[in-house]
C-alpha cells in the first residue's frame, strides 16, 4: 500500500514538473509570437507610409508634363496653387487616397515660399513617419525650374 502511495506521489510530481516546464515554454513562445507581430506592424506601417508618399508624388493633379508626358519629381506651380483649392472641395476621394497625413512643398531656390497642399491630421496616431523628396518646380510663366523640397507626414493609427 505505502509503495502505490509513494509511486504515485512520484507520478503526481513528475506531472507537475512537466506541466510547469509547458507552462514556462508557452510563456516564452508567446512573448516571442508578440515581438514578431510588432516588428512586422511597424514594418508594414512604414510600407503603407512609403506607399502613401509615393501616391502624393505622383498625383496627376501636381505633376509636370509636357506634350502630354509626365515629368518625375517635377511639379507645376501653376497646377499646385489650384490643386490645394480642388484637395479641400473633394476632401474624402482625397482621404481615400493619402489617409491622414500632411503634404507640403517648401521652394528653396530661387525664392523661398511654402504650399501646403494637404492637411488631415489625427490626434491618436501610434506613428509618425516624415518622408521628404527632393523635387524641381516649374513655373510655365517664366518657364523656368526651381528647386524645392516636398515633405509628407503620414500619421498611422
């Protein structure tokens, strides 16, 4: 009788043991699923701000052309001093496309003068990444180039 006793009070300690030990491995499995899910949503934040800044680099209603031809990183000033005034008439086709971020252009060079082209900012965001391009911006009155500087702020939830 005292030997089945002591056999299973071995049975009931090696149990506990080994359901410890599971315990402890699930603890330290899940930490590491959960550091692997945060790097990937940052990495995938980071995507979706590049992809936005790519969106506001490329929107027809800034970018330079001639003879029907898109010019990179070329904007027309012409085109930017109406588009800031059709971007606030059709704000949500425009959410749908850049989110909430921030789009300006500073003009560095030949004169100094700043636009901001789109503004819908949030108060909660988790992140906030600054993409800034170097950019030529054309004037077709004088038909000359000036240097500028095109700065989005993308906010992510």
């Amino acid at each position: 009788m005292k030997k089945a006793q002591i056999q299973m009070g071995e049975t009931i300690a090696v149990l506990f043991v080994f359901f410890i030990l599971v315990t402890v491995g699930f603890i330290f499995y899940v930490k590491v699923i959960k550091g692997n899910i945060e790097l990937e949503s940052e990495e995938l934040s980071q995507l979706k701000s590049v992809a936005i800044a790519q969106r506001a680099m490329f929107l027809p209603e800034l970018q330079c052309s001639e003879d029907n031809i898109a010019i990179d990183n070329c904007i027309d000033i012409l085109k930017l001093d109406s588009a800031q005034a059709l971007m606030r008439e059709n704000e949500v086709y425009y959410y749908d496309l850049l989110e909430f971020s921030d789009i300006s252009i500073s003009q560095i060079y030949p004169s100094e003068a700043k636009w901001n082209v789109y503004s819908r900012k949030t108060d909660e965001f988790k992140s906030k990444f600054v993409t800034n391009a170097p950019i030529s911006l054309y004037d077709p009155i004088t038909r000359k180039h000036g240097f500028g500087v095109l700065t989005i702020e993308t906010f992510l939830k």
